[in-house]
C-alpha cells in the first residue's frame, strides 16, 4: 500500500524524521486510525530536517530514536536551534530511563514505544493541544510586553508628571516628566526606593497629611501644591492622586500625577491683574474728566478775575497761586488719564534712538555724577508710531525711577534692539502682540523689588517712596502710554538686584507728514463769526461764552442738545461754527450736529470735551480725524482754536488746499480731516 493513499479526517502537517520506509508507515497508520489526515514529509539527515524546517510549517514532528547517520536526540537538537516550537514526540524501540529523562529535559514533549503506538493518537491529540495554549500563552506574552512598551512610552512621553508610591509611601517609579518637574538631571529619580515624605525638595506643610489621605484610600482630585524642586525653583503644581486598591481592604499603593501650572498660574495673575488695572482705569478716567470739568471753571474765572484787574494788588499773589494749584491738579488728571489709556496722544512715526540719544544728553546733572549712564542703542532701530513727547516723558519717569532705586550710586543702561515676538512670548504677557517690534529697556542695578511690590507697582498714587517724596503716578502713566501706544510693558525685578523695564512697541515702516499751518497762522483774525455753544455744566458754559464774546464773536448759547437742535435750525443768520460737549444727557454732540446739518451742511464743528479718545471713538467721533478742545483749557484758548478753525475754513475755500493728505468724509468734520487742539 502506498503512502499517500492514507486519508482520514483531522489535517495534520507532520514532519517525520526516520530512516525506515515501513516504520513511518506504521506510523501514518496508526494516526490514520486515530483519525487524522496527514500531510507529511520524510527526511533522513539534519540537513534534511534544516531545510525542512526552514521551508514549511509543521504541526508536529515524530523522530525515530536510532538511525544509522542521524538520531532522535540530533533531530531534537535540529528543531530548538530552528527557534520553532513545535511539539516533538520520539519513536523508538525500547530505551533506558536515563535516555528517556534525557530527551525530556531537552525538549521532546513525549515519547512512545514502538510496541505502544495505540498511544500515538491520544499523545499527539494531547500535543497539539498543549502546543496550541503554549501558542495562545506566547501571543498573550507578546502583546503583554508591546502593551507595557506601549504604556511605558505614553508615561515616559507624557508631559504630565506620574509616580507610583507602594503601601509605606516608598517610590517605586516616576517617568520623566516628573522628574524634570522636580528638577532631577537625566532619567533616573535617585528618590527611588526611599520614602516620598522624606524628599527634602517637597515643601513640608499638609505635604505628610495628604500622604496619609492617600494611603487611607482617599482620592486627590484636581488639588494645586507649591513644590520647590531641588533646584530651589518653585513650582506650582495641579495633583490628581488615586490609591491602588485591587480588591484588598486598604491601598497596596498609590498612583500620583502632577501638571506643572506654574506659568498658567502666572497667566492668571497676569491676567487678574490686568483686570484690576483695567477697572482702576475705569474708575481713574472717570474721576479726571470730573476733576477737568472742575479745573475748567477754577481756571477760567481766576484768569477772567486777573486780566480784568478784578483782584486786589494784595490779593493777586493769592489768586497766582490758586491756578498754580489748578495747573498741577490738572497735570495729575492728565497722568491718570495717561494710565487709563484715555490721555490725548499725537502719534507720528519716529525713530527712538534720536528721542533716547536727546534724554541722555540732558539727564546728567539729573541723576547725578555717582549713577553711570550707558547706552546700547541698535545702529539699524526700526521706526515706532507714537507719540515723542509722551514717549520722553514715559523714559523721564523710568530713569527717575531708577535714579531713585540707587541712592548710592550704580549703573542705568538705556537699550533699543529689533525683536520679534513669538506666541510664547505672547502667551506670558497679556498685552502682547506677535510680531516684529521694538523694544527700548531701562535697567538699574538698584534695590530692585520683592514680588509683592512688582503686583501693585502699576497702581495708581501707589509708592514705596517716603511720604511727600513720590505721587505713585509716574509708573501707572508709563503703564498706560506703552498700552495706549499698542505695546507691551515687562517688568523683572529682584530684591537687591536691580529692575528692568522693557517697553515693546510695534514696528512700522514709513514716514510722518507734517502740515505746514505756518501761512496760516499769520493771518488769524477773531471776533468775526457767530458760534452756537452747547454745554450741559453752566459753569464750562459760562466760561466758554465769556472768553468768545470777550474776543467779538456773536455767540448763542445752549444748556443741552435737544435745547440747541431748534436754534441751530432756526437761527435766521448764518452760524459758522458749532461748539458742543460730546456726551451730554440725552442726545450727545454728534447727534445734535447731525441734525443741524440736515439744514445746514456747511457747518463746522468744535467739540470739547474732558473724556478721552475710546470714549469719544464710543459715541461715534475718531479722536484723531476731529478737533477737539480738552477740558480744562486756558482763558484765551476757546477763541484762538476758534479763530484758528474759521481762518483755515477760509484759507481752503480760498486757495482750495487741504490742511493733511486724507480727504475722507468722516462724521463731525464737514469733509477734512482734522486733529486735536494743540493749542
């Protein structure tokens, strides 16, 4: 009977490793009974059996145990050098224990007696199974092993900070995170092993109470602790922590993760901060157009009451004095405007390395011979849009301010520089923008300040000065031109060693063009016009009456808007110019001019006001495309912003030129563009 014509049921690849044609047909035989359907190949030496290893895939190998050139124990050697693990079973005649222990301990999974082969069937049933649960328990151990990769490179790539305590509060393990967040250098904590309360980086208030929590079996979610690393920097840390029960009455561990939200935190700060700042501007701008409406009246009739002769010759000393008082009470009103963001600005494009060379020119005798002054100005400084005088006096303030940081004497460097801020940067500093800038930096190597004072340095009337020596408005007004100006203020500062300021401001390419109101100002007339004034404060409105009819023009008069839209409509002469407050109760200026146009067109605007230009640009005006008389103002000077608006009415009606090279149409003045009072 051939081989190859044994067939039964089950399919079984087997190897078959013998010499004798009619052995491995007893065998095949003896399966075909057990009910398998062989598929097999027949080899003779260990060359063979390599290739036939190499070649195909095998279910099972039987060996004989003697051959003439080769023998079972080779053929087991063959099969565990090949790395396969497929179950082998030896045939063979009668052989002594300490052969069979033998060919058991180095691999073969059974052996069978040739007189015995009724036991084949069952022996290769039995390993194949086995074979298939070592295949299924390798499998299990592979993608153990792929998941504990998998798991070990998500918590060492994690940037949240993992470490596992056992049932004493020893650590066992911490990733990488974790150790950079406590400042440890390479990849190995040297704390493994020892027992997490007695790190010496780990702040120690609530720091062994919460690690009793844990080990109890209470959970810490979301919990924020200030950790200091063993670098000494201190780190403000966001704990989750779970203890590790796996089913046992009490935790056999404890699994910690922390999030380093130290800059979060700083955001935060910075940002409540910012919104502190940003109401005590409210409430700033608010009480200075008050205090302006108030030093409007002061100083307009201690002025009328002086140039009319109206005071005593002993009393004149006393009346000087009173609108000395007025000036610097509105100075201070224009400071708290200047840290509201709500101060007049006239921005143009400016170099500051000219405005930083002309300050260190004159600050000498200022800061005195004991404080060095040094410049670092980049040769090739971009071009800034701001406004020169307000920038001199922001740089005035930060070098008296480190002139006073250094009573002893010490170093001042003032420093320009091109830079770029990234959105890290942008990120850290809530007023920031991205983008090319310039920055200009004044450092001191004074006293420098604690933390404490660097939260509240920005605060209006704030001051570590002595008592009389420093308003605590120098800094605040500083604060409030940068922002203003579209910058970014930074402060770093350390107790006794030194500050800086770092001013940030956008950078522009262009050119400023100037108007020329030299031929203009030549041939200013006045008392040739007639004005509409409406002003809701009787006391402003008074004021702005009397220094126009003192100077000839016919004026009318209003109390409010809805009082002035009739007269303005009505008057049976010709009205050349409006001169209205802008927020008033009820209908604001804007509106009212509005209405007065609907029936004359012609009509030009002078709007006073004491708020600033966000607040005006909310009632509809753009600050800098109008003309606009601050409060408070100068006897005098009403008349001559009056005369000199009428006189360039004329001057472009005559000689048909603009005043700037903008041309659009804006609401509120008539068609050319104008810019706020200087005068």
């Amino acid at each position: 009977m051939d081989l190859k014509d044994i067939t039964t049921t089950t399919p079984l690849r087997l190897l078959l490793v013998g010499d004798s044609e009619n052995d491995a047909l007893l065998v095949l035989r003896t399966l075909d009974g057990g009910g398998y359907k062989v598929e097999f190949q027949r080899v003779e030496t260990a060359a063979e059996m390599s290739v036939a290893l190499a070649n195909e895939t095998w279910d099972l190998v039987i060996s004989d145990f003697r051959m003439l050139q080769f023998d079972g124990l080779c053929a087991l050697a063959v099969l565990q050098e090949s790395g396969i693990d497929t179950p082998f079973i030896l045939v063979s005649e009668a052989i002594g224990e300490d052969v069979a222990v033998t060919a058991m301990k180095g691999g073969a999974h059974d052996y069978v007696i040739k007189g015995n082969l009724k036991r084949l069937p069952s022996a290769v049933e039995r390993e194949l199974r086995e074979a298939e649960v070592r295949r299924d328990r390798k499998l299990a151990r592979k993608a153990l092993a792929k998941s504990e990769r998998l798991n070990r490179r998500l918590l060492e790539s994690s940037p949240i900070g993992v470490l596992y305590l056992d049932r004493e509060g020893v650590v066992n393990y911490t990733n990488r995170s974790y150790n950079t967040i406590m400042g440890y250098e390479g990849e190995v904590n040297p704390m493994l092993g020892k027992k997490l309360a007695d790190m010496p980086s780990v702040r120690k208030q609530g720091h062994d109470k919460t690690i009793r929590r844990l080990l109890s079996g209470e959970s810490i979610l979301g919990e924020e602790f200030s950790i200091r690393s063993v670098t000494g920097k201190d780190v403000e840390a966001e704990v989750y922590a779970v203890p590790l029960m796996n089913g046992a009455p009490h935790p056999e561990g404890a699994l910690v993760m922390l999030q380093d939200i130290t800059k979060r935190k700083e955001m935060e700060r910075r940002f409540l901060q910012s919104q502190k700042m940003e109401a005590v501007g409210l409430l700033a701008g608010g009480v200075a157009h008050d205090i302006r409406n108030q030093l409007t009246v002061i100083k307009g009739y201690g002025e009328m009451l002086l140039r009319r002769s109206l005071v005593p010759g002993s009393a004149v000393q006393y009346v000087e004095e009173l609108l000395t008082a007025a000036e610097r009470s509105a100075s201070i009103a224009d400071q708290l405007l200047a840290f509201s963001r709500k101060q007049a600005l006239l921005p143009v494009v400016t170099d500051p390395n000219s405005i930083v060379k002309e300050i260190a020119s004159t600050v000498g005798c200022m800061i005195g011979e004991d404080i060095r002054l040094e410049n670092s100005l980049e040769r090739d400084i971009g071009l800034v849009k701001l406004d020169p005088g307000r920038f001199q006096q922001a740089l005035m303030n930060l070098i008296v301010n480190a002139r006073d940081a250094m009573p002893k004497g010490g170093r001042l460097v003032i420093e320009t520089a091109n830079v770029e801020l990234d959105e890290e940067f942008v990120q850290e500093h809530v007023n920031a923008a991205p983008g090319p800038h310039v920055l200009v930096s004044v450092s001191d190597t004074g006293a420098g300040m604690d933390e404490e004072t660097l939260e509240r340095i920005f605060e209006p009337f704030y001051t570590t000065k002595p008592a009389g020596e420093g308003t605590g408005l120098g800094l605040p007004m500083v604060f409030g031109f940068v922002n203003q100006s579209q910058g970014c203020l930074d402060v770093t500062s350390q107790p006794q060693q030194g500050s800086r300021f770092d001013m940030y401001f956008p950078r522009v390419v262009g050119v400023h063009e100037t108007v020329d109101t030299g031929r203009l100002s030549e041939s200013l007339s006045m008392g040739d016009g007639t004005i509409l004034v409406v002003e809701d404060d009787q006391n402003v409105r008074d004021i702005l009456v009397e220094d126009l009819r003192e100077s000839g023009y016919t004026v009318l008069e209003a109390a409010s808007a809805e009082e002035a839209l009739p007269i303005g409509i009505c008057y049976e002469d010709h009205i050349d110019l409006l001169v209205t407050d802008v927020v008033m109760p009820g209908m604001s200026g804007l509106e009212l001019l509005e209405g007065i146009r609907a029936v004359r067109p012609g009509i030009k605007v002078l709007y006073v006001s004491g708020y600033m230009p966000d607040t005006l640009k909310r009632h509809g005006l753009e600050s800098s495309e109008v003309e606009i008389l601050m409060k408070p103002f100068s006897t005098g000077e009403p008349s001559r912003t009056v005369a000199r608006l009428l006189e360039y009415s004329k001057y472009d009606k005559q000689s048909g030129n603009r005043r700037s090279q903008k041309t659009d149409q804006i609401p509120g003045d008539g068609g050319a563009e104008m810019r706020e009072s200087a005068t």
